[in-house]
C-alpha cells in the first residue's frame, strides 16, 4: 500500500482529499502547512507527496525545494488553484501540476500515474 501525504492549509479540501484517497485503498498523512509536511516527511516513509502552493508560513514552492533535498525526495505533485505557478521553472522538479479542484478525478488519475512509474 502507498503512502500520501497530503499537504494544504484550506482544512475542507485536505479532508475531502483525506477521504478520497483513502477510499482507493491508500494510507494517507495530512499537513496543513509546508512546515508540518517537512516534520512529518522526517517520520514517516511516503511514496508521494501532494503539495498546495499558496499556503501561510513556508509556501509550496520553498517546500517543494526543501523536500527535493531529503534523501528520500518522494515524487510531488503540486496541486493549486493558480495556474500561473506552471510557468515557475522553481516548479518543474515536481513530477505533476495539477489545477485544485473539489473533482479529484484528475489529481486521482496523476497519483495512480506517478506511483506506478515509481514502482
């Protein structure tokens, strides 16, 4: 079984991410900033990472950055509201872009993707 973390500051979506990925069979860690993603990436062995952007404190972009220089480095996939972002060459170490949505079929179909090139 894969391991998800999961990590946006707006608690409705992390909970209904939460909810569906774990109805697909995967263990899922929640996050609400860049900040608790990176203390929890330092206990828990995960096979992928789904990033907001905008978030307070530590945004995507710099975790994105920090989590790249883990030895670990799990894929991410940056999921944001702003599409502006996909042209930020900061961005283009993440396996997928994905535009946020309350439909998590497309951000469904990029983790199922991204995991079996991992596998």
């Amino acid at each position: 079984m894969s391991t998800i973390l999961i990590v946006d500051d707006e608690k409705n979506l992390l909970r209904l991410y939460e909810k569906e990925f774990r109805l697909d069979g995967y263990s899922v860690i929640t996050a609400n900033s860049g900040v608790e993603a990176l203390h929890k990436l330092e206990s828990n062995a995960v096979n992928l990472v789904i990033l907001d952007i905008r978030m307070p404190e530590l945004d995507g972009v710099e975790t994105l950055k920090r989590i790249m220089e883990l030895p670990s480095k799990p894929p991410i996939i940056l999921n944001s509201a702003y599409t502006s972002y996909k042209d930020n060459f900061l961005t283009w170490a993440a396996a997928a872009y994905v535009v946020k949505s309350s439909d998590v079929t497309e951000l469904k179909t990029k983790a199922k993707e991204v995991l079996e090139k991992q596998a």
